[in-house]
C-alpha cells in the first residue's frame, strides 16, 4: 500500500472531495487544536469537524451511535471511522467502506515490555521480545506488535480485553504481517494492515476488515495555537 506524501490543510478543515470505492483518508491534528478542553469533549469536537467535511453536514448535526462495546458510528449513513489519541496528536480514519481501526502511539515510549508482553501477548511474541538482548529494541517492538493489535480490536469493534493474545502477528517486521486472526473476525477477512509515521516521533497502524484500503489523503493540519477557533 503506498503512502501518500502528507497534504497541509487549514483548521477548522474545508470540505474534501467524496472518498470512493476502497479509498481511506488519515488525519493529523497536533494536540495543540482545543488544547484547553477535557479529552473527551476535545475527542468529539476534533471527530466532528473532520467528518462534517466529509460528509457535507455542520458539525453540531452528526448523529452518533454505538455499538455493543462502545464502537460508535453513523447510525444515519455515511463512512466508517476511527480515532486513536495520545500525548500530542490525535489520529482519525476516515473509510469510505469495510471497517477500519487505527491506533497511534509515541514511538519514545519506552514501556516494560517484557512484563506488559506476558501479561497481553501470545506466548510466541512474549518469547521474542524477552529473548531481545536491548530493553530499548524490546520497547520497540513491543509497541509495534500494540498498535497492530489495538487498530484490529477496534477494526472489530470488540475491545481490547481478552481479545490482544488472539490476534497473533509476525514480532520481528515493521510492516505488520498477520499470521493468524481471532476465529471470530475470520468472517472480515481479507484484512490488511499499514504502518506509517504521521508526524515525527509517532507511530501508526491501519487496519481494514474486508477490503484492500487505498490511502488517498493523510492530511496533517497545520500546527495551531490552543487559541485557534475549532
């Protein structure tokens, strides 16, 4: 899957030409944007101005749902997304068909990763990590083997819980290689998985549940003051 070169966009977003077919729009909002706000409330407001401009709608007029573990959705049409937030930047997908989940993390986090593998992680991938000689190359592929794992449990809508052990991935690649997916999302198969940085010092994964995604956009907003209208 190639990856497009970011696009800077102006905030708050104009509206986008429509996503079509198997087309995935990212997006890039530095914490900077409505800095000042609870995370929640920054989360809901950050999530609907970016699909007011796709769907063509004011943002206070979305209608959300959710599902049965808390995954929410248009309940009146339109595409699928997902959000993934940390310290410093937020990260949104935007699918115009199938499901997507995305996580995002700092790529400095330096987590025990051997205590964390044991406890989350199927014993194959705990093994590999232990067996790594450098606590930072551990930490790296720790949080590697995480993004991959938590952007598929929200590509099905499942959580985390119970469910990380069961998605079993190749621990030494960067580009997450799939071997083996919960019996229970074999139904969402084909699923395809992309890696990429959105900004410097972040790491990223897609995951798409029954189609090939073709990253058409990453948009990255232009770094903005807490004083920015949103």
């Amino acid at each position: 899957m190639q990856i497009p070169a970011p696009t800077l966009i102006d905030w708050p977003p104009p509206a986008v030409p429509p996503l079509a077919g198997d087309e995935v729009d990212l997006w890039w909002l530095p914490g900077t944007l409505a800095a000042s706000l609870p995370r929640r409330q920054r989360t809901d407001l950050l999530l609907r101005r970016v699909l007011a401009s796709h769907v063509g709608q004011p943002p206070a007029s979305l209608r959300f749902a959710r599902e049965e573990k808390g995954r929410p959705y248009l309940p009146d049409g339109g595409p699928d997304f997902n959000l993934s937030d940390t310290r410093g930047g937020t990260l949104i997908g935007v699918a115009a068909r199938g499901r997507i989940g995305v996580d995002l993390e700092r790529a400095d986090r330096r987590p025990p990763a051997s205590a964390l593998a044991q406890r989350w992680f199927a014993a194959d991938e705990s093994a590999y990590l232990g067996a790594l000689p450098d606590e930072a190359e551990r930490a790296r592929h720790f949080i590697r083997l995480w993004t991959a794992k938590e952007a598929a449990c929200k590509a099905t809508g499942t959580g985390i819980f119970g469910w990380l052990d069961q998605w079993l991935f190749d621990p030494a690649g960067d580009q997450p290689a799939l071997r083996r997916p919960p019996d229970a999302a074999q139904a969402g198969a084909p699923w395809h998985f992309l890696r990429l940085a959105p900004a410097p010092d972040y790491t990223a994964v897609l995951a798409a549940s029954g189609f090939r995604p073709r990253l058409r956009r990453l948009w990255q907003v232009i770094e903005a003051t807490s004083a920015a209208p949103c």
